[in-house]
DNA sequence: GTCTATAGTCGGATAGAC
DNA sequence: GTCTATCCGACTATAGAC
C-alpha cells in the first residue's frame, strides 16, 4: 500500500470506446465500494460486478487494486480542481490587496471564507460526494500514496487561501500557528457535518445531509464569522 | 452486522483472573485493530496475535468478531461516560440558572462551552484515542449497532448541554435548527483536529495530534467564542 | 479456559482462449 | 479488450483434545 505504483499502465489505447466505458464504470464502482467497505475490505469482485464488468479488466486497466485505488483519487483531486479551482484562482488573486483594517476589506474577506465554504459545498453537493468523503476521510487516518495525491491539488491551496483571509482579519500572520489553526477551524466546522454524518442527522433530525442542509451550515458558519469580526451581516 | 448481538455471551464466571486478562488484552487488541483496518478488514488472527492470545478466544469470550466488535464500543462509551460525566452533570445542573444576557451569565456560558470541549480533549489525550477516533469515525459514516451504543451513552447529552449553552449567548431557543447547528459547529472545530489528522498536521508541520496540540486548538476556539460572543477574554 | 487443527469460504492475481 | 477458469493464500468459525 506504501510502495508506489504507476496508477495507469495504458497499455490501452485510449481511442477504443468501450475501453473508456470501462474504465468509467469502473472508477465509478470503485469509489462506492471502496468508500463504503475500505480498501481492505473492498473486493475486486464487488466492484466489477457494481460496474458490470469482468473482474480481471481491473488488471487490465488499471494494474491492480491498487492501481485503481489510486485513480479514484486522481479522479477526485480533478473535479476538485474543476469545481473549485476558477473560484479560489480569482480569491487568491485579491487577496493580496485586500485591507484587513478598513471595513471594506473585512467584508471582503469574510464574503471570499464564504465563498471558498461554498466551494467546498458545491464539491460535497456532487453525487460523487459520500464516497469521496468515505475514501478521504479513511486517508486522514492512515495516510498512503492516495493522499499525497489528493493533498498535492487544489487542496491545500485552499487551506492556504484560508488562512491568509483569516490572517488579514486577525491582523496576525499567515505563518502564526495560530492563523492556521482558525483557519482549518473554519473549514471544520462544514466538514464536521460529512465526517460525523450520524451525530448530525440525529441530532438535527434530518434524514440526510445534502445540499439544503449544507446552506443552512454555510448560514451560520457565515453569520458566526461576520459576528466573531464584527462586520454587519449584509443582507 | 445490523441484526442485534448479545454483546457479552458471559458463559465465564467473571471470578477468574485469567479470563479477565484475557478479555481485557483482546479488547485493547480489538480497539487498536479495529481501528486501523475497519471492522471487515480486521481479522481476528491479528486481533489475537496482538493480545497474545489464542484465536478461539475470541468466540470463546464474546461470542464472534461482531461480539468484540461491539463490546470495544460498550468499553469507549464507558470511558467518556467517566471522564466527561461530572463534569457534563455539574454543568447540565446549572444551565438553567445562567442568565444569558448579562455579562456574567455570558462568560459563565462561554466557561462551560470551555470546559466541555477541555472533556473532550481529555478523552482525546487518551492513549487509546487514535483507535476511538477511528471506530467512531467509521461508524458516523455506515452507522450499525455500535453507534447505538455510542450515541446512547453521554454523547448526546453533551450535544445537547452545547445547545442549551449557545442558546444562552444567542437568545435563541436550544429546540431551533441554528442552535443546533451552532453547537455542532462548536465541536465540530475540535473534532476536524481528530478526524483531518493528516491534513492538521501537514498544514501546521506538526508530528502528532497530541495533547499540547490539542490545547493549542482549545485556546483557539475559546478565543474565537469570546470574540464572537463579545466579552472580554479572562486571563 | 485454553489450545491445535481444520472445514468451508472468499480474496487478488493471472494464464490463455477468443 | 474481454472473457473463463484457476492457483494459492487468508479468512471466520468450530470441533475436540487437554
């Protein structure tokens, strides 16, 4: 699991249709099933049967279980890019010019922590989205080459992005422990919601945690936010 | 795995000092195993090897896998239930006489908020966190009989004395969404710590989660609840 | 209570036909 | 590229000796 290993042999050419098609279908059953069951877990012949197709064209097109394990992740990093990418590109842009004394600039950079929440949402509101927390989250805990993919995206320039807005709000630097701490204190407070998809739902009674349960979050993570640097709430 | 189990199938008299050597030993082994690898993953050879003791044991003493399985979540829950209940039944207790609109009443609330959460960080900077973290974690996402007995145990009570204290501060009522919301926001950031370990120790170049890391993170999110809640921080 | 031994199942990877 | 068939290792649970 530790030992790298080439993510796609291609020996295919990727012209063939039906070699596309099955390489999807398997991606896709892959992040289900390793989601739910975990790498260990997960049985290569569950996942082809999920995608419906032969158990040996895991092999085939991706090296190994591993192989594909891998490229769930490459998958996942890529619609982050896409899905986050242009927002946070323009965000970081800014920032740099923002004033962090004048209300003005407060609000600025209350409304980007916003919107990078929304971001962050945007990605968790894909269908995709229970298995990529699943297979992440797994990650965190015993990190292998998977995170060092997903980790080398958009990622962690997102928690960059984070911590200079809340630098610029706190009149600290962004290189203080303690900008970097509130700053994965303000995405943990959205990503509680997915890790701890239980407590929530019971807690709150919901019977799921999807898009609108998301935005009721964001409203008070935003409110929280505006409260605690004390800029009006706009409406 | 979701049809109820007799955690404890108690065919051993609990007077032998053996038996409970060995009970004991395959529960630390369970919590460790269960926790790296997941419930399907985990096999009760490395469980037992990791106790020192023979494989059949493990059915001898708790019936299957599942029995342990369940059984380590009955020993979590107990745990938290001695750490964390004085001081959650000292403070459930005087809730109510809190007066949430004057200063005093505020800073007590924001107090307790304190506390509860340096509870939590107690029960984290528990040699076994690592493990708990993990099977809890696992569990919020496909929850079965173990969250049940998880949830059943102080858990949600501490969940609620978050929600009456925000309600405090806010003036709303603890029975709204945003209320609840904000409570689990509140643990929420404490929790990111635990559950993005990988991400938390990349993004601030830390070698553990441990529990001087964790103070460092209490402090932050005491001090963002006091700037919020707009009293002066005490010394 | 603890042990050895094993029955029965299922796993990943691969060889080779088409 | 896709398939069938299979090797071989690892798993849980249990039977039965001590």
């Amino acid at each position: 699991m530790n030992t790298p290993v080439s993510t796609s042999p291609d020996r295919t050419p990727r012209t063939n249709a039906r070699s596309l098609q099955t390489r999807e279908a398997l991606l896709g059953a892959a992040l289900e099933v390793f989601g739910r069951d975990g790498f260990h877990a997960a049985s290569t012949r569950a996942i082809a049967e999920a995608a419906g197709v032969n158990q040996a064209l895991i092999a085939y097109h991706f090296g190994s279980k591993e192989g594909l394990y891998l490229a769930v992740f490459e998958a996942i990093t890529q619609t982050m890019n896409e899905l986050i990418g242009p927002t946070h590109a323009r965000i970081e842009a800014d920032i740099d010019s923002l004033d962090g004394a004048s209300p003005a600039g407060r609000r600025a950079c209350l409304e980007y922590l916003d919107e990078l929440i929304g971001g962050a949402i945007a990605m968790f509101s894909q269908p995709q989205a229970l298995g990529w927390t699943r297979m992440v989250m797994r990650e965190q805990q015993d990190p292998s080459d998977a995170f060092e993919i997903f980790y080398g995206g958009i990622y962690s320039e997102m928690l960059q992005s984070f911590t200079r807005l809340v630098a610029k709000l706190t009149g600290q630097s962004p290189d203080d422990e303690s900008s970097r701490i509130q700053a994965l204190n303000v995405m943990g407070q959205l990503m509680g919601f997915m890790v701890a998809r239980a407590t929530a739902m019971r807690h709150l009674g919901w019977q799921q945690v999807g898009a609108s349960e998301l935005s009721a979050v964001r409203r008070e993570i935003r409110a929280g936010l505006y409260q605690r640097f004390g800029e009006e709430v706009p409406a």
